[in-house]
C-alpha cells in the first residue's frame, strides 16, 4: 500500500438546532471579539439569527460582515480581513454558503498573517498564523467546512484557489436546519456538486487512499439516496440531514484526493458568466465523465452499484461504468439541471475563451484520470452546449 497523509477538521458537530451551541464554542477560545462573516441574502433569510442572538446573550460582541459575494472576489476578502483587524477580532465565525466558508477562511489568515493574498495562490503557500475559525454550513454541497482550500476569483476574473492545512478550521458545525426550505435549484446545484466531490476524489490520478475512498462512497450513498427527495420536499428533516452529512464527508473525501476536470471546466463557466458552482459542475459532468472512460471504467464501475444496483449487478465493467453515467444524468435530469449550456448563455462562440481558461487549472488537470489536452476541454464544452438537443432526441 502506498503512503498517504489524511487530514481534516478536527471538530464536528452535527445537530439539528446545533447554531444554539455556538455561543459555548466560541467560548471555549475565550474569544470576546467575533466577526461574522456572511452574505445579506442568508442573513435576511433569517439565518444567522439564532446564532447572533446566542453570542450577544452570552456577552460576545459580533461584528457583522456581510458583503460576501459569490465566487468571493479578492477585494471582498481584502475587505473582509481589513475589518477583522480594525474591529480587533479574536475569532472568525462564518455562516452561509461556500462562498462565505471560502472568505472566511482567508479572513482569518490574513488578520493575523502579513501576506498580501496574491502571494497565497498556489498550494502550501500559507504557513503562517491565523485567528480561531468556526464554519457554519447552510447548504449542503460545497464541503468547505472541512476543506483547506479557498477559491477566490481574481480582478482578471480567473479563479485560483489558496490550499494550505493552516484554512482547516477549527469547528465544522452542521445544522440541517438551516438547509430546510433551500430552493430546489440551489438543493440540486449544490447536491450535484458534492456528489462531484465524492466520485473525483474516488478517481484522483494521485492521492486517492483507503480513507478517501470509502468517505467517498459513503458521501455518494447518502447523497444519491436523497437528493430527488431533498429537491422534491425542501421541508424533509431527514433527506436534508443526509444531504448536509454526505456533503461534509465528500469534503473530507476530496481534501485529501483532490478534483479533477470537472471542476476544472466548471471554474471558467463560474468566472466567466456568473454561474453558480454547483451548476456550472454539473453541466460539463457527465461529459467529462464519458471522456474519462477509457481510463476510468474500474472505478466508475465500482461506484455504478451505489447510484444504481439492479443495473450494475453482475455487469462487465464497460457496462456498469456506462450504466453509472446514465444514472448521474438521470439524477440532474430528475432534479431540474438545464440541460445545456445554452441555458446560462453560453454560445459556440465562446468555447475557445472556455477552453483556454479551464487549461489553467494546472492543480486540477493533474489529478484527472484522462489527460485533458485544450482540443479535449473545447469538445466537452461543445458536447454541454449540445446536449439539449441530445437528450431530447
């Protein structure tokens, strides 16, 4: 067995109404000063609420910020650890989605460490000191409360992204409460993305091990299972507590057996349109999954019987990998995906300008199981803008 190293959160807490316990961890730092970090549609969705009640009650001041954007800009994180340093902030405390887990992260690093965020880009550039970090998922998809990493969109508009253990926090805290009643697009975008974590961590080129994998397909058990209820049913406790469960294992799955193509032609359509992440991955999936079957059918095959065991049982390997596509469109099809890229206003006219950019993504294009040339990455973006012409034939 070849050697490997595992990391994530040290600390997870999972439970419903578990914002109320909060105040108690934030506490145990003996942090008196928090920021907040957040964006306006979760708090005046009412969502931090609870938590900001529980720390103003136990004598904590909270200093709120909440211009988190999505695909957080750099001037958004710059701002956001200007105020932590200004306000005297001894702990970061964020509540919403991957884009304010992802601020956060940075916000906490940079008010205590003096680098300028442009010199972090990369991996293991981030060594230095950062102030105590709570992160408090509200949907259940992006797994960043367990991850290192931190994506932010440059002012060229490219996303890059920051990895370093130093971005893990220090709490996971999972509320499946506060997924309860999330629209069906975000469930199904932010679903579909965690299930990508799950099945790229599983076919990682380079760092795929025993631990990964099975939180893997743990993540895409629960996940697969739930997901057309979650979309159907926002109000079902159950299917949004496996949801949030499985999102956060994928986490831990893909922190240590990093994404690959999908996630790397998923980054342009997101910096470059404005399309949300979870989305914008689950456009190019299932292309990006038929072009890695000649490398990939063992392992797609392995995981067919999880989307879809009375179609895999017993199959040759070429049949259940091709059976485990089919039931992954079959899942975005179920739960409203668009099914082109036509539909977020893409045209032919800008694959080239796709294409090149997805080939940037040098950290995530190793890890793919097929070598993705620039010819490859513009076929797969032409397939997705196609498909909807295809499915309906």
């Amino acid at each position: 067995m070849r050697p490997f190293t595992f990391q994530t959160t040290p600390n997870v807490l999972f439970e419903a109404g578990a914002v109320t316990k909060l105040a108690d961890i934030v506490a145990g730092f003996g942090a008196s000063r928090v920021l907040l970090v957040t964006d306006r549609g979760v708090r005046h969705a009412g969502l931090t609420a609870t938590a900001e009640g529980a720390l103003a009650e136990a004598g904590i001041e909270v200093t709120v910020f909440d211009e988190v954007e999505a695909d957080p800009p750099a001037r958004i994180v710059e701002r956001g650890a200007a105020i932590a340093r200004e306000s005297g902030t001894e702990l970061v405390l964020s509540i919403g989605g991957g884009s304010a887990l992802d601020t956060a992260k940075l916000v906490a690093y940079l008010a205590r460490s003096p680098e300028p965020l442009d010199a972090l880009y990369g991996v293991g550039l981030a060594q230095g000191a950062r102030l105590p970090l709570v992160l408090v998922p509200t949907t259940a998809g992006t797994g960043s409360e367990v991850t290192p990493i931190a994506i932010v969109t440059t002012p060229t508009a490219e996303k890059k992204g920051v990895v370093s253990p130093r971005l893990l926090p220090d709490w996971a805290v999972l509320d499946p409460e506060l997924t309860v009643g999330l629209p069906a697009h975000v469930t199904a975008a932010t679903g579909i993305d965690a299930m990508v974590h799950a099945i790229e961590a599983y076919t990682s080129r380079h760092k795929a091990n025993p631990i990964s994998d099975q939180l893997a397909r743990q993540a895409l058990a629960l996940l697969s299972a739930n997901i057309r209820t979650a979309c159907r049913d926002g109000q079902d406790l159950a299917a949004r507590s496996a949801m949030l469960l499985g999102s956060m294992l994928a986490g831990m799955a893909f922190a240590n057996a990093p994404v690959a193509a999908v996630h790397a032609l998923a980054y342009p359509i997101g910096a470059l349109f404005h399309v949300p992440h979870g989305l914008s991955n689950a456009l190019v999936l299932t292309g990006v999954l038929r072009f890695n079957l000649p490398q990939a059918t063992l392992r797609y095959a392995e995981l067919a019987p999880i989307l879809d065991p009375s179609s895999a049982a017993g199959r040759p390997a070429p049949e259940a990998a091709a059976s485990f596509v089919a039931a992954l469109e079959a899942i975005c099809r179920d739960c409203g995906v668009p099914a082109s890229l036509a539909a977020v206003g893409i045209g032919e006219g800008d694959l080239d300008r796709l294409a090149a950019d997805a080939m940037k993504q040098t950290r995530l294009l190793v890890n793919n199981p097929r070598e993705v040339t620039l010819a490859d990455a513009r076929a797969i973006y032409a397939e997705a803008l196609g498909q909807a012409a295809s499915r309906a034939a």
